[in-house]
C-alpha cells in the first residue's frame, strides 16, 4: 500500500514565522500533534517545531523564535513509499504527524499516524491468513529486493515486511508470506545469512544440528 493524498488533512490552519507562540498554543490546546508545522510569508513549509518546545516557551515569543528547533521530516507529493516505509519514517522521528508536501514546498496537509494505522490494518499484512517470521541481520547488508526474490523464488507469495527495530547495527523484520513452503524460505533465509529469531515446527535447523552433534560425540567417545 502506497501513500496517497486521501489520508491527509487538508484543512489545517497555517501558522507563519511572524505568528506568536500563544496563537500556537491556544490551537493546540484540543490537538494531539507531537509536532506544529509551520510556513514563511510566502506559505512554504520551513519544517516542523517540536509539540514540547511550543508548550514551555514564552508566550510573548514569535513562532520564528523556535525556528531553530524545527525537524524537517516530510512526505513529498509524488511519494511512492509504502506505509511501512512511512511507519518508520514516524518511528524515527518519534511523530504522530506527518507534512504532505509539494515539489515547490507548499504544505498540501498532514498524515495523522493513527489514520495510517487504521488503513495499514486493511492491508494483508493483517487480513490475510499466512505465516510470520522474524528474522535480522545488520542494518547495511539487509535488502527488501532479496527477501522478496526468496519468498517468491519458492513459489510464495510476500504479503509484507516490517521494521521491528534498529539495534546494535542490527535491524530485525518481520515479514509475512501465505504459508507456502516455509521450510525452503527459511533454509534460504539462513543461507543469504538472515538470522531466523521466531520458532517454526517446519524449521527443523536446531534439531538437525543436535542431531549432528550427538552423532558426533557419539563418535568422539568411541
């Protein structure tokens, strides 16, 4: 699932440099937004001011006095990320919002997270029956592209793939296929040097290894 402008909101007010940080807060008040986009005189998006930092700032202040807290995460018009893609985008900059921008930088409206959510929720990933596995390996030498080719080289069909986490240099997925041949994706998954974390009664890779280690001391103790 791609984004697309019908999870935006489009009516939201638009605050300028020169609007005073009372005028913020009062907006606010009944909002939930962990950032405040904000737009020059000339209506171009300047970047997004930290929910915290409008709350504990002098109201007298002007919105441009905060300008230098601003973070600059966007989706741009043309975007073609998926949600999860877009899922991490507001894991990593710790946001429930999310600016919708055009090439020229105008803010054409904002994704609330909760929205994406709801439609994520309608996507396979959910809704369709299949088999989960988690898997890791480090952030640099995973690729979307060859867990796809894997599923799909053993006849199946990838229904998702989510960023669980990023830690240590490690990134752990969870991925999601309709439960064909999980065994011969799993085995392939080892072989590119994926790290399998979730538990299987497919997966017969520990048991073999016992297996072969017994029969290996058996040997030994000859």
């Amino acid at each position: 699932m791609s984004i697309n402008p019908t999870l935006t909101v489009l009516d939201i007010p638009l605050f300028n440099l020169d609007a005073s940080v009372a005028e913020a807060q009062t907006f606010l008040e009944d909002k939930n937004y962990s950032h405040f986009p904000v737009v020059n005189e000339n209506n171009l998006w300047e970047g997004n001011i930290p929910y915290d930092e409008i709350q504990n700032s002098d109201l007298t202040k002007k919105i441009s006095d905060l300008l230098y807290t601003a973070e600059h995460f966007f989706i741009p018009e043309d975007s073609d990320k998926s949600a999860f893609e877009c899922m991490d985008l507001f894991a990593q900059f710790n946001s429930n919002i999310m600016p919708f921008i055009s090439a020229d930088q105008k803010l054409l409206g904002i994704i609330y997270k909760d929205d994406l959510l709801l439609k994520w929720t309608d996507t396979l990933f959910f809704t369709e029956r299949g088999k989960t596995i988690l898997i890791e390996k480090a952030f640099n030498q995973y690729s979307l592209s060859e867990i796809t080719q894997i599923v799909e080289s053993n006849n199946a069909k990838l229904l998702g793939i989510f960023t669980l986490s990023e830690v240590d240099k490690s990134t752990q997925l969870l991925i999601k296929t309709n439960n064909i041949n999980t065994k011969s994706i799993i085995e392939d998954l080892r072989r590119y040097q994926y790290t399998i974390l979730s538990k299987h009664e497919e997966d017969t890779y520990y048991t073999d290894l016992k297996r072969q280690s017994d029969y290996l001391n058996k040997y030994l103790n000859i």
